[in-house]
C-alpha cells in the first residue's frame, strides 16, 4: 500500500506543488491555483444567492420601491465580493501588498483596450449610488424605450412593449440624454395635437376637447385636463390637448389612441371639421396625382443635359 503511494500519489502531490512562479513571498503552484479558482466560484455563487435572499426575503416586507431594494441588494453583492476576495487571496497565501502589482497589470490592460468595459463598470455604480434609473422605471435612452428590468455591472435590461429584452451599455445612461418617465412619479402628461378649421366653433372644440379627457378612465382629474390653442397653422387652427395619467406609463401608445378615437368620434357629432391637405383635397376632387413615369424621364433628360 505504501508503495502505491508512493508510486502513484506522490507524484500527483508534487505536480500539485510544483512552484509555477512567485508573487511576492507567496509561491503560486498547480494547488493553490485550483483553490482561487473553487473558493472564488462559491463566492460568486453565495454572494448572488444572497443578494436573491435579501431582495425577496428581507427588503421586500420592507416600505422600499423595488428599485431600491434591487440596487440595496446588488451593492451588499458587490460589498461580499470585494470582502470575499481580499479574504480567499490571505487564505491562499498571497500577501495583499502584492495585489499592487495585479493593480498595475489590470491598469495596464485598462490602457490597452478595457476603457470601454471599466467605464461601463463605474457607470454602473454610478447608477447605483446616484439611482437615476431603478429597475421598474419607464426610460428611453439611445432611441430604445421601455422598462428597466435589471441592472448590472457592465449593462442595464430594458424590456420594449414587445417584449423584446434590449441589453444597454451603463455608460449610455450616464453620457447621453436619458428620458425617465417614473422618476418624479408616477404620473405623466400626454399631449395630444389637433387640428380644426379656421371657421370651428373654438368654445365648442375646448368643451369637447375636456370631455374625450373626462370619458377617458385613464386620465386622472388632479391635475385637471386642459386645452391650449398653440398655433394659427397655414390651414387650420393647431390645439393641444393636456392630459395626465398614472395608469398607460407602460402602454403610452394605447393611451394617445384612445384619445384621438374619442375625438374623432366627438368631432363627427357635431360635425367639427378636421382639415385635409392640399394634395389630399385635389386627390378626392378628382385630380390624379402625378405619374411617377414622367417624373423618372424628367429626370433622365435633366441627367443627360447636365
């Protein structure tokens, strides 16, 4: 028996020590590497179970927003893995005095080509620390519109009205023009535009205006609705209706329709004219419009001549 260990197992045990190269005082062999590598992944893995646990066990019975409970939960992550780190390079035997060479040698790498993922990083943490956005806000940002379903350390998961999960880099939220639609509340104003004809009724188009507005189960009475004449147009007079709402942050789309159909509706009763164009107007008169033929041959001879 002790012959097969020490024909078999010593080797293994001295290929396990076997000094690759040394970090300061510490010497890092084949071992001491396989336990960075295991105590770091049950890190991670502890650290994210108890972020979960603390998110929906502790913070939810809690009088916190679940954005504020979502960025509680991943700064005490991100305090456990700073912690957990410093403790498993001690355990493996490397002095923290020569994490300073690490540093510089990630340094350098930040140099040479991390800038983007580094300041994505710190761009979350800003978000973290000053919350702009929290999970649960209504943003638009870069052209992408819709709900913050996580944030993280290099992105941020926007989830669109159809139902498509955007995965947007942190640095966008802090160099570009963010638009939050829940940072100040819940509750939003809509602005609906019309137009009428030079000879309407303006009193009659106000009153029905506030009453597509009062009909409306989404739009809330405080504040009130209004309605602004905004514009003398080439060939319409140009309102605006004003309308709050808590409830369509989420579905702004659905809101804006609801209301124009009213209106259309409410103008068709009392026979309020919604003027047309020009080139509409001569088309329902009978007049063709023009053949895109003859435009591509004038501009074939144009070609030729110039």
């Amino acid at each position: 028996m002790q012959d097969f260990a020490a024909d078999y197992l010593n080797p293994i045990f001295n290929a396990l020590n076997y000094n690759l190269f040394a970090l300061g005082d510490a010497k890092i062999t084949p071992l001491s590497i396989l336990y960075l590598v295991l105590l770091s992944a049950a890190l991670i893995y502890l650290s994210r179970r108890l972020k979960n646990l603390l998110v929906s066990r502790v913070l939810q019975r809690t009088s916190l927003d679940i954005g504020s409970q979502q960025a509680i939960g991943t700064i005490t992550r991100y305090l456990v893995l700073c912690v957990g780190f410093l403790i498993i390079l001690q355990t493996v035997g490397i002095n923290l005095t020569t994490v300073n060479v690490l540093a510089g040698a990630v340094g350098i790498g930040i140099g040479l080509g991390l800038q983007n993922i580094a300041n994505n990083f710190i761009s979350g943490l800003i978000i973290l620390f000053e919350r702009p956005i929290k999970v649960g806000d209504r943003v638009e940002v870069d052209k992408v519109f819709g709900e913050v379903t996580a944030i993280g350390a290099r992105s941020t998961r926007i989830k669109t009205n159809d139902n498509f999960s955007i995965i947007v880099p942190n640095s966008k939220f802090i160099s570009e023009n963010v638009t939050n639609l829940s940072l100040y509340g819940n509750i939003v104003r809509f602005r609906i535009p019309v137009k009428v004809a030079y000879d309407s009724d303006t009193e009659l188009v106000e009153r029905l205006l506030l009453e597509v507005a009062d009909e409306n189960e989404d739009v809330v009475t405080d504040p009130p609705p209004t309605v602004r004449l905004v514009e003398f147009g080439e060939n319409a007079l140009r309102f605006e209706l004003r309308a709050w709402s808590r409830s369509r942050l989420h579905r702004p789309g659905t809101l804006k329709s609801n209301l124009n159909l009213a209106i259309i509706r409410k103008f068709r009763e009392q026979n309020v004219v919604i003027p047309v164009s020009k080139d509409y107007s001569q088309t329902r008169n009978g007049s063709s419009p023009p053949d895109p033929s003859e435009f591509d041959s004038h501009q074939e001879k144009r070609g030729k001549s110039a």
